[in-house]
C-alpha cells in the first residue's frame, strides 16, 4: 500500500516548521555566540579543565572520521595468508 494521491498528510514534520537544527542557529545567531568560537576558545585554553573535550569535539569538523572498511578476497571469498617461517639460525 503505497502512496493514494489525495489522502491527507499523516505524521513527520509539518509543512512551514522549522527545523530543530535551524532554530537551534537561529537561536544562536541571535544571541551573537558561535559555538565553534567558543569551543576553540575552550580548547586554547592550558587551564580549562574540559580543554580536551572541546579540542576532540572540534577536531570533529575539522579532520573527516575514519570508516571501517571490510577486505574480501576475489569475489567475496575469504582471504588467505600463507607463512612460511625459515631457520636461519644454522
């Protein structure tokens, strides 16, 4: 049962809301803070005691996070390794 051109809209955001991501910027424009400023300024800070926190909060936007990676053999099958230990010790 897909969509039925004509049916009312049910659920999900309404049509003209903002957005919480939005409003949470405009909250912050409007108050003149820019979160980023802030955390820098937390981070450059040797005293502060959440200075870590902030410095790995920003290097968040700043650096692109790593993504686990599967490794196959040829077409899905498993790799195989094979090691061959020598005595060279003769």
């Amino acid at each position: 049962m897909g969509f039925q051109k004509g049916h009312k809209k049910t659920g999900g955001i309404q049509k003209g809301q903002v957005h919480r991501k939005t409003r949470v910027e405009l909250a912050c424009e409007a108050a003149g803070v820019d979160p980023f400023k802030v955390m820098a300024l937390i981070a450059a800070d040797d005293s502060h005691p959440d200075r870590m926190i902030a410095a790995k909060e920003l290097a968040k936007y700043l650096e692109p996070q790593k993504k686990a990676t599967e490794i196959t053999g040829k077409d899905g099958e498993d790799i195989t390794m094979r090691v061959i230990v020598e005595d060279y010790s003769k």
